[in-house]
C-alpha cells in the first residue's frame, strides 16, 4: 500500500473501514437487474476506490478533478467532444480497441477512430483523387484487401480520411468545405488505388482542459503523420485503423497511443514523372504500397 503522503501508512484500524465502505458501495448493485450494468459498476467502484486508496486522495485534489471534469463538459459541443480527447490521451480508447479487435492471424490491427470521420463521405473512383485541393504533397496509395487466408475481397468499401499540410481536417476550416476524405470501392481482384496527399503531423485539440493537462504532465499533443481507414466487407470484421509513416519523429510519441508497428509504411519520395496513372504533378511526390487484410466477421 503506498504511504499517505505526509507519510504514514494507514493503520488496520482505518484500513478495515476503507475496504468496508468499497464493499458496501460494490454491494448496493447486488439487486441491478442487469447482470452487464452490475459488473461494469461494481468494477468501476472498486478500481475508483482503489485508486483513492492507493494514492491517498486529498479532497482538494478531488475537487481540482471535479473541476477539470466540469470544464470538459463546458467546452464540449456537437463538434468538440473534450471527454473522447481525455479517453484518447489516457490510452483508454486505444485500449478498448485492443480488447475489442482480437489479433486474428495477420489481420490488420486496429487503432483509434478520432474525432473527424464523417458520414457520406464523397464517392471517389479507383485512381480518383481524394484531396480536392487540399493542400500538401501528392501521394499515390495503392494495395489490395484481402481476407486472412489471402483471398483477395472485391466490393470491399474503403473509406480514408485525413488531415492536409497545415495540419486541419476539413471540417476544422470555417469555410465548410470536404477534401482530403472519400471513399472507395475495390475491383474485382480486391484492388484500391488512389491520390491524397503526404500525411503531415498535426497536433490534437489543445486549447481546451486537456491540452492543460497535457502541458502540465510535459506531454506533446502531436500525433504521428498518419492517413485513416475503415473498410468494411460483408463478410468480415470492420476494420478502423491508421497507416502511419516510416521515419515520422513522432512515431513513438503519438499524443493518443495509436501506433502499432505493423501499421508503418513506406511513403517513398518519388523524384518526378512518370506518375503511376500518368498525371502529371508539379513537384514532388510519394508512394505507399500496402495490403489491409481483413478479419472474418463474428459468426
Ligand atoms: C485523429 O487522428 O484524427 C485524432 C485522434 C484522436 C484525437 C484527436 C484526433
Ligand atoms: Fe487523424
């Protein structure tokens, strides 16, 4: 048991009245008709008052944690939601996708959604060009989806957004605008192709409670350059996930504990033409080749 922080250890005497008070508290879901509600709070009881206890929680600490809360709650809104960012930077959201996406042979691994997917994405053609002008460096991503025994999956739907060079998504431009996002839909052989442009690193949100927890901890809210997937298939497992870039600075600092190793890809620098489909591109430019290989489904 760590010591209180004047540095005595509670004796058996306060010790017995702490772990009473635990159970009586777990105790008052016995009667919760749902047996999934009664073991979700049950258990977050006991971890909660396990952690008071083990760091020997001041009250004014815990109305400084009150505070904190209320002030994610004040700035969040039907576009800023502090709480996921708060889950994110804890690794809370990483870990539920790690409890819920179960490695299945090499399938491809999962990491955080994030907060800028958005339905009804715009229909691109295979070899289309999902940037819409946003700005930053032409990149040509190709690869086929296949299923974990390597089948290749025709009429798979890609969709794949991300952040352009400034380090926006477009829906954090006032002007309304769609780029950098789209989806697509592989050919009969499974295969996807497409431009977009270089994943750039761009921080996190921090201009709110968050971003000053992350300051006061010395921790950066930069997230490794990355570009965003989920593809889902029929008959498999809907993947979300991210392809991040070999070499990125960042790779193992990312603000949200979203890199898996597997999930770093080249994105090599080409010189100039010729461009894959013969488009011509001012300046340079980068490839990335990879599969993404998809779970079954749950039978
Ligand atoms: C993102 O990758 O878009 C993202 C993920 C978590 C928090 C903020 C942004
Ligand atoms: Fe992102």
């Amino acid at each position: 048991m760590t010591t209180h922080p004047t540095g005595t250890a509670p004796g058996p005497e306060q010790q017995l009245r702490e772990a009473e008070l635990t159970d009586r508290v777990t105790a008052s879901f016995d009667s919760c008709p749902d047996p999934r509600l009664r073991q979700l709070m049950s258990g977050l009881v006991r971890h909660l008052h396990a952690y008071v206890r083990e760091v020997r929680l001041t009250e004014e600490e815990w109305n400084r944690a009150i505070d904190f809360l209320t002030r994610c709650g004040d700035i969040t809104d039907d576009r800023r939601q502090e709480f996921i960012l708060l889950s994110d930077v804890l690794g809370a959201s990483m870990q539920t996708v790690t409890v819920n996406n179960e490695a299945h042979g090499d399938a491809t691994e999962a990491t955080v959604f994030g907060p800028f997917f958005v339905e009804d994405s715009p229909a691109v053609p295979l070899g289309g060009d999902i940037s819409a002008g946003a700005p930053g460096e032409p990149c040509w991503v190709e690869g086929t989806v296949i299923d974990t025994a390597g089948t290749p999956l025709a009429g798979a739907r890609i969709e794949v957004w991300e952040a352009d060079e400034t380090g926006h998504y477009d829906v954090q431009h006032d002007d309304h605008r769609t780029a950098a996002r789209g989806h697509l839909v592989t050919d009969s052989q499974g295969r996807f192709r497409f431009w977009a442009v270089t994943p750039t690193p761009y921080p996190i949100p921090h201009d709110g409670p968050v971003g000053e927890l992350l300051k006061s901890v010395g921790r950066s809210p930069m997230r490794a350059s990355h570009l965003h997937f989920k593809v889902t298939h029929e008959d498999c497992r809907t993947l979300v996930t991210h392809i991040f870039v070999r070499g990125d600075e960042l790779l193992d600092s990312d603000a949200v504990f979203g890199v898996r190793d597997s999930l770093v890809k080249d994105f090599e620098q080409q010189p100039a033409a010729p461009t894959p489909d013969g488009r011509i591109v001012q300046g340079p430019w980068t490839r990335a080749r990879f599969d993404i290989v998809l779970a079954p489904a749950k039978a």
